[in-house]
C-alpha cells in the first residue's frame, strides 16, 4: 500500500511539474530536464509513468475532465453553470489547468497531443440534453450546437481575460458570459432561480470543501 501511494505521488508530481513547464513555455519549448528539475523526481521514475513528453502533455489534457468540484443541484443548468464558474475561478490558480488552456490552443500539436475543448463540448452537450428533458431549456434548442457556441466564447473569454487583465477579471467575464447565453435557452421559470453571479463559483469551492471537511471528520 504504501509503495502504491507513493506512486500516486509520484505521478501526481511529475503532472503538475509538467503542467507549470507547458503553462509558461508551451509544449515545443518545454524539456523533460526541466520537468525531472521542477518535480525532483528521477528519470526513471518519470518514465515509469509516462514514456514521452507528448504522454505527459496528453497526461495534463486529461486531467481537466477531474470531477471534484461537481454537486449535484436540483436543476440540471446550475450544474452546468457551477461547472464554468468554477472552473473560472480555479483556472488562474491551477497550473495544470493553465497548462490544459495553452496545450489544447496548440494547433502544431494538435494531431500529436488533441486537445480538451471537444471534451468540454460533450460535457455541455450531455448536461443540456439531461435539462432539455426535464423542461429547464427551451424546446427550440439543440444542446449539441449550443454547446459548440458556447465554448467558442468561453475559448473566447479565456483569451481576453489573460490578455487584457491577467486573469483577474475571468469570474466577471463567465459570468457575463452566462447572463448573455441563458436568456437565449432557459425556460423563464428557471432562468429566475440560476445564480450566476461572479462570485458563485468560489462559494461552490468552499461548499465542497466544506462536505469534505464533514466526511473526513474535521472540525469546522
């Protein structure tokens, strides 16, 4: 046991040292010699896991699909919305995710190393067609086409907001983003009771860290 979880230590290591390396330097540039330096991991070790770069960068791509933060709620759209909001909120601050942003904009790579934007589209296909069903989008909506609209925009707004603020203003801009899309695809009766404000998807971070707290047995 305690031999497989150093392995998964290992692992966890080597991607997130991978994932900061492909963030600042994209995937051409960035060298194994500097992965093995950030994650203080041999070669042997790193390769045991992942035999190329292309591995560890499709390795990076693959874990922006993590499930962690994902509450069930009562409508099928706010799953949808926190999904982007936190995401959003978390894209700054996680370099494996940053990484996924730059790797997946990659067009060189792209036959070598795909790309998570078509993962992404199925997640919003898949979760629009669940609340079509319930009655929550309106029925003139097909959730394949809106989930390619909308991630060309959210591809979109990431770009901007990295561009002209650093990041900083990428909760304000999904949120936006939201409030201009869900008037076109809600029903009325649900469109009044989604929260999309800026701040919503820090408050789901901390409701799921909080559930964690509960089933681990920590004190508040």
């Amino acid at each position: 046991m305690a031999q497989q979880e150093r392995a998964v230590r290992t692992r966890r290591a080597v991607l997130e040292a991978a994932a900061a390396v492909f963030a600042e330097r994209g995937y051409a540039a960035a060298t194994i010699a500097e992965i093995l330096n950030r994650a203080g991991v041999t070669k042997g070790a790193l390769y045991f896991h992942f035999d190329s770069k292309a591995a560890l960068a499709r390795g990076v791509l693959q874990e922006q699909m993590r499930t962690e933060y994902h509450l069930p709620r009562e409508l099928k759209l706010q799953e949808w919305v926190d999904a982007g909001m936190t995401l959003a909120k978390r894209l700054p601050q996680e370099p494996v995710l940053l990484a996924g942003v730059r790797l997946s904009a990659d067009l060189q790579g792209h036959d070598v190393l795909g790309s998570a934007w078509p993962a992404w589209a199925r997640l919003t296909s898949c979760v629009l067609t669940e609340a079509k069903a319930r009655g929550e989008v309106l029925p003139h909506v097909v959730p394949e086409e809106t989930a390619q609209v909308f991630l060309g925009a959210w591809i979109g707004v990431q770009f901007v907001s990295q561009a002209v603020a650093g990041w900083a203003d990428l909760d304000e801009r999904m949120s936006a983003l939201y409030g201009h899309l869900l008037p076109a695809i809600a029903a009325p009766a649900v469109l009044v009771r989604l929260d999309t404000a800026p701040d919503r998807g820090a408050r789901v971070i901390a409701e799921v860290h909080e559930k964690s707290a509960d089933l681990a047995g920590v004190p508040g």
